[in-house]
C-alpha cells in the first residue's frame, strides 16, 4: 500500500495511508524547430501524455501513452527554382574532381549552386554523395549533371536529393518529356519509387516530400546540338523543363568548330538559341536560360544577354591555371630575378623571424 506524508498547519506530521491514489503527469505540446540540411528546417510537433498510476501492493500496473504528430520538413523558399521566379541571376562552378573538400570550399566561397558533374567528371553516384553531404554542410544547392538522359540514371540522382537535375543532349521536345517523365512519379511519369526511404525525402523523414518535390526541383535540359537548337523553342515550351542549359563546345563540335567555338557561325547558332529560350517567357511557363562561361564570352556578357544561371568556372580548370602559373612564376624568378630582389626576399624573412 502507498504512503504519502502531507504537512500540516502545525508542527506535527499526519499520516494518511491512501488506496490507490492516481497522480497525473501531462506535458504541454511543444514546437521544435532546427536545421536539418541546407534550406531544410525540421519541425517536430510533439503532444505526450504519460499518466503515473501509484497502487497498492496489490496493484503494481503503470501505463504511459505518447501521441506523436505528423513530421514536415518544409524547405526554404529561397531555392533554386525559387530565387530564379523571383528575378536574381545565380553564378555557379562545375565540380569534375569529385572532390567533397572541393566541394565544401566552393560552397563556403559563395556560389549559389555547384554542379556535381558526372557527364564529364570521372565519378557516378557513389562519388556524388559524399560531394552533396559537403555542400549540405556549406549550405549550398547542388544540381547533378546526369552521364545520359535516361530513367536509370534520373531515378538514382534524385533518389539523393539534389535541388537540380540536369540532362545533356536533349534535341526535342519528345527528348524534353521524356526527361521531365523520369523526374515524375506515376501516373504523371515513370520514376521509381523508394521515397521513404532515401536520402531525398530525408530517408523517410519528411512526410511531405511527395506534396513538395516537384515544386522544388530544377530540371534543367542542354541544347548543345545543331539539331537542339532548331527545336530550342519547343524544348522550353515543355511542361516541367525550368532551364535552357546551353553547351557551347558541343554545338560548335556538331558544326564542325571543334576547335574554334568563337566562328561566327558558332555565335550565331548560339544567338538562335538563346532568342528562343528567352522568347518562351519562363514567367509564362518557358524556360530560363542557363550557360557555360567562355574565354571569348564571359559571365558578364551572358548576363547582359538575358542569362539567369551562370557558370563561370569548373574545379580543375582554376587548379590547373593556379598550379600553372605558380610553376610559371617560380621558374621565371628563378630566371630573371635580380640581386636586389634577392636581398629584398631575405630582408623580409630577417623582419619575419626577428618579429
């Protein structure tokens, strides 16, 4: 039998012995609210009810209910997809390396978006993912660029949540819809579903991912052909295509420039393009205009055009120039340097050390 022990107005002590006395514990709801990945907050709605039952000896039950509300990961609406509705032009690199500290360097550097490039880079899925867990960390969108436009690889991709999707060679319309189809769940496409448990839907976490996704991502088709450039305008017209990525070294390959993507035959093919792509009115459901940096037309020069998304840059093109040039500068001091740049340098090391 319990035994509870109560004070009295006086200084003495009275002993009630109670049968089975019912104590109640309730704790109040309460909202959390925290990052979980970049652009990503989780907020748990929690109701928990634990009532404590004392008994007599010969009761020794106990019980505890907690009620637990649905989880909803809802992301930022400064996204990708967003940012570019609201009018603002995002200046990204390219990453080949696969390098994840790579990858957490161009993020924290400021870029908007990084794309992790396996077309042309040497990695696949596995060597994404740990490039997409360094931008989480550096809070910066990545955008997968996929080897072929196909369902194998767009499932696989989105299945690790990136907020953009991009397909190369695309030079139809029927091209363009069958890339939006693999982004799309049935009945509205054909992609595979696993989304309670992968990485996009926070492994399960998010319960409302399938309400959100397509609102959120970035598909984004390149026109980097002569023949994609011809259908440019009913590319952009496709119902789910957000962005014209355009590919300045295949298409002067497909006109016969390899080596000089500067021909004017180039620039005006490229102009066609563009002049498609801004014409679609991505306000009216058209398509942004996305591009690639050049040494003859840089990232000011697509902007003035009407650009929205600018890459300027890819990973080991800067390591290259910057490993190229120091070497270059070495062996040139080594060269030309002169006795009053020497004792100068040994001047400098005197202050250094003497500090």
């Amino acid at each position: 039998m319990a035994t509870l022990t109560y004070p009295t107005t006086t200084t003495t002590t009275t002993t009630i012995r109670a049968t089975k006395p019912t104590l109640s514990l309730r704790k109040p709801t309460k909202l959390i609210s925290f990052p979980l990945s970049p652009l990503k907050t989780l907020n748990l709605t929690a109701t928990s009810a634990s009532p404590i039952k004392s008994t007599s000896s010969s009761d020794h039950t106990s019980t505890a209910t907690t009620t637990t509300t649905t989880t909803s990961i809802s992301p930022s609406p400064q996204n990708l997809k967003s940012r570019l509705q609201n009018g603002e032009t995002l200046y990204g690199i390219f990453l080949l390396s696969f390098s994840p500290t790579l990858a957490e360097i161009a993020g924290l550097s400021g870029y908007d978006f990084v794309v992790v490039d396996m077309e042309h880079g040497h990695g696949g899925i596995s060597q994404a993912l740990p490039c997409l867990h360094a931008l989480a960390a550096a809070q910066t969108p990545a955008i997968l660029r996929l080897p072929e436009a196909s369902a194998a690889w767009a499932k696989k991709a989105l299945d690790l949540g990136p907020q953009g999707i991009m397909f190369p060679m695309i030079e139809s319309s029927k091209d363009a819809k069958k890339a939006v189809s693999y982004c799309r769940f049935p009945p509205a496409g054909v992609r595979g579903s696993a989304h309670t448990v992968v990485r996009a839907s926070s492994y399960g976490i998010d319960e409302g991912y399938l309400n959100n996704y397509e609102d959120q991502l970035l598909i984004m088709c390149q026109v980097e052909s002569e023949e994609g450039v011809k259908h440019a305008e009913h590319i952009a017209a496709v119902d789910g295509v957000d962005c014209i990525q355009m590919g300045p070294l295949d298409l002067s390959a497909s006109l016969g420039y390899l080596w000089d993507p500067a021909n004017k035959k180039v620039r005006k093919m490229m102009e066609a393009a563009e002049k498609a792509v801004l014409g679609s009115g991505p306000k009216q459901g058209g398509a942004y205009l996305a591009g690639f940096a050049m040494p003859h037309d840089g990232p000011r020069d697509l902007w003035t055009r009407g650009y929205h998304m600018v890459s300027g840059a890819v990973d080991v093109g800067l390591f290259r120039s910057a490993a190229v040039e120091d070497v270059k500068r070495f062996k040139m001091n080594l060269i030309d340097g002169s006795d009053d740049e020497q004792e100068r340098e040994k001047d400098a090391d005197e202050k250094y050390w003497s500090e």
